[in-house]
C-alpha cells in the first residue's frame, strides 16, 4: 500500500499523510487526435492534408480525427499554440504531443515522427 503526502487545509496548518485509494485507470482513448495547421489552400497545406490522410486511413482505419487550422483566418492561434511554419502537424492524442512540418510527402519518416513504427537503423 502507497502512501501519498498531502498537505490538507484545516483551520490549523499541517500536514498530515492521508492513505490514497487507487482509482481505476481511465480507459485509454483509441481515437489519435491530429491538427494540421496551414495558411490558406495553397498546394503544400493540400498535400499534406491529402498525405495525412492517406497515412491515416492505411495505419488508423478510422480512428482518428483530422482538425485543418487555417492560420490566415485565425492568425492569433499561430502564437498561441507555437507555430512557427506551415503546413505543421500536430499529433494532440495519444500523449506526448508531437510535431511534423512540411508537406508529409516522406512516409516513412511521417510515420516514426508520429510513432506509428519503430525507426529502422
């Protein structure tokens, strides 16, 4: 049995060891959660669009979700969220976040950036 510390807010200040129960582990999400950022239709942010697309199909078979940013309507969420060049993939879920520019034309390299498979030496 684990004990945790915590610091409880009583009227008196102090810490005291409190016994956590261990919660049941949420059920991991099968859905891989993608951004692509792009600034307007221009023909890289399409064939990244389509690349990903593929790539998804063929390896996620409809698990997944694709949301195309267009940073030229919404210029804010390119600072906001670190995006220095487009078109940029953002791999959201499953954690840790990964990131991929460019056109997405190299298979193979797409696919261990976004840890689909192992890097082959």
């Amino acid at each position: 049995m684990k004990i945790k510390h915590e610091i409880l807010k009583t009227s008196r200040p102090k810490t005291r060891l409190v016994e956590r129960k261990k919660r049941p582990a949420k059920a991991r999400s099968d859905t891989w959660i993608f951004r692509l950022y792009v600034a307007g239709q221009t023909p890289k942010g399409v064939t990244a669009f389509n690349n990903l697309k593929e790539i998804c199909e063929e390896q996620l078979k409809g698990k997944y979700q694709i949301h195309v940013i267009d940073l030229l309507k919404k210029p804010q969420i390119a600072r906001d969220n670190q995006i220095l060049a487009v078109p940029t993939l953002v791999r959201h879920s499953p954690l840790p976040v990964r990131k991929i520019i460019g056109d997405l034309s190299n298979r193979e390299r797409v696919l261990v950036g976004l840890r689909l498979i192992e890097h082959s030496a």
